[in-house]
C-alpha cells in the first residue's frame, strides 16, 4: 500500500514538446505529492509539491496536475528545453510518516536539440 | 549552508572489505535519511532517523548494513562484508520537520564493490 507507481520509464522529446509524466499511489493517507529532479552525478532536488485540496499547480514551465479520485498525478514540462534533460521522481507523503517519502521509480526525460 | 555533504565521492572496494559511508547533515535538520540509487531499483529508502534515533530501518538489505547517528551532525553507513551487489549510488538526505517535508540530498557516494 506505500508504493508508487511511475510511468513512463524513459521519454525522448523535441525542444518545445511537453513530455508528460504519471504516477499513481494507493495509499489514501497520503497527502503531500513531490516531484523530484535528478541531473547526471548529482542527488534529487525538489522541483514542484502539491497537496491534494488542488487539482493543479504551476512553477515557470513546471505543471503538476492532480486527480484525488483516481489517485493518480502527473508532471508536464511545458516548452521543455535540452536543459530539462535530468531524472524525474514523483514521491509521497503522509503525515503518520513523518518526513519519509515513498519514492516512484523515476523517469528519464531526454529533450532533444 | 553547505547543503548535506558526503564522503567519500567515490568508493571502489574488494568484495569482503568493510566500507563506511558518512554524511553531515544541514544543520537543524531533525530528519537523516538514507538512499542506495540503483538502475533496477530506483530509489530505495535504506534507513531514516528522527532526532538521531532510528525510526524505520526496513529498508536495510541484510545484516552487513548497519548505520548509525551519533548526533545530529553525522551519520555513516557501513556495510561489512562488501559484495558485488552493493555496488550503487547511496544518497544521504536530510530534513526539517518544522520547516516541511521537502528532502535536501547530498551529492551521493558511488559505490563499486569488485
């Protein structure tokens, strides 16, 4: 009931496409959604979170959109650019868990030239 | 802040060797968490710690890893003996209750075990 399921593994996109990401979890206690993103020889940095009283959040080209009933969440790069090639994870939290994150299994996003 | 920082960056070791990973943690941070990065397994959660006290340590594979949290500046990792099957990225991650749930991680440690 922790796991969170990403899909898809990898995605290859032009500059100026807008690779979508999912995730879905099935635990319905939580309630703090992260995404994550991992450039080549470097740790996870936070991206974007959401909570699940929205149904949608945008940072600059960042968008996460939220559907609580389906327990599903998905991250879209609006105009992605070469430099928005890195790792994506999306995560969960509950607040019975502290600050322990259940991680998805990531994605890696390539933008091409 | 320097961020979290890890040591070493890169390990390479021989099967059946002890090997010691340590982090330092963002100062004030209350939470310590531990990540081994493989490509079949994404992130896993290793262990975590709250206050220096371990809180969940499912995570650990075997009886070889341990870790430990003496204060709230530094934690470390040991795995003894090494296998091959240990060889991966191990992040150390922290965080402040007070101040959310957003995780700052460390650049990791690259881990080859021959």
């Amino acid at each position: 009931q922790q796991q969170v399921k990403q899909s898809p593994q990898s995605l290859i996109v032009q500059k100026g496409g807008i690779p979508i990401i999912n995730c879905a979890y099935e635990n319905t206690a939580f309630d703090y959604f992260p995404w994550y993103q991992q450039f080549p020889g470097k740790g996870p940095a936070l991206l974007i979170a959401i909570r699940p009283d929205v149904s949608e959040k945008k940072e600059g080209r960042f968008t996460i959109s939220f559907n609580k009933s389906a327990k599903q969440f998905s991250l879209h790069i609006m105009d992605s650019q070469p430099g928005d090639s890195a790792t994506y994870f999306c995560a969960a939290n509950g607040k019975a868990a502290g600050n322990k994150l259940t991680f998805g299994g990531g994605t890696r996003v390539l933008v091409k030239p | 802040d320097a961020g979290v920082i890890q040591s070493p960056r890169h390990e390479v070791t021989e099967m059946g060797q002890e090997v010691t990973l340590r982090c330092k943690p963002i100062s004030g941070h209350d939470y310590l968490f531990w990540y081994r990065q493989t490509m079949m397994r994404g992130l896993e959660l290793l262990i975590y710690f709250n206050n220096n006290v371990p809180i969940d340590d499912s995570g650990m594979p075997e009886d070889r890893f341990s870790a430990k949290m003496p204060n709230a500046s530094f934690s470390t990792l040991k795995i003894q003996p090494s296998e091959p099957r240990d060889s991966a990225v191990y992040f150390c991650a922290s965080s402040s209750h007070s101040l959310g749930r957003k995780l700052f991680f460390g650049s990791g440690t690259q881990l080859s075990v021959l």
